[in-house]
C-alpha cells in the first residue's frame, strides 16, 4: 500500500461540502493516480471510519492569464466519500 498521507491531498473546504456532510458525505482533492480502493484504504486508515462508498472526478484545469502571457491551471482529482450510519469525521 502507498502512504495513504500521499494519496489524500487535503479536505475541500467548500459551501457545497459543508452541505453535503449532513448526508455523511466528504470531498477530499487525491493524488490524480490514485483509484478507488486506494483512496478507501486510506480514508479508513486516516480517520479510522467505515466507507461505504467513493465517487471521483477529474477536474480539468482552467484558463489563466497573467499580464500578457497566458496559461493553464494543472488538473486535479476530487473524490466524494460517503461514510457508513453512525461515521463521521471530526473537521475543525
């Protein structure tokens, strides 16, 4: 197994996230190589809770321009994580 440290980036801390956590449900940025039973594995060894499902998504990167020269933000990949009744994970 990969550092689960590795795999699992940071929380996104969105309006939509903070909303979706009352459906038990958490988005996480993961490492764009990582696939689903990675991430369980290391969603389950960090926070110690039950997954139950996972859903992810490649975000495609967007257009930025900086004075004159124009260029691209990198892709990211996001995963939904949605926990076991009676699991949740502590966020501050």
């Amino acid at each position: 197994m990969q550092n689960p440290f590795r795999i699992i980036k940071y929380v996104l801390r969105t309006e939509k996230g903070t909303d979706m956590e009352i459906q038990n449900k958490y988005i996480f940025c993961v490492d764009k190589k990582s696939n689903k039973i990675q991430i369980k594995d290391a969603i389950e060894f960090i926070y110690r809770v039950k997954v139950q499902n996972i859903n992810t998504a490649t975000m495609p990167g967007k257009k930025r321009r900086v004075r004159y020269k124009t260029g691209k933000t990198p892709e990211w990949k996001k995963a939904v994580v949605t926990l076991q009744k009676g699991q949740k994970i502590k966020l501050a």
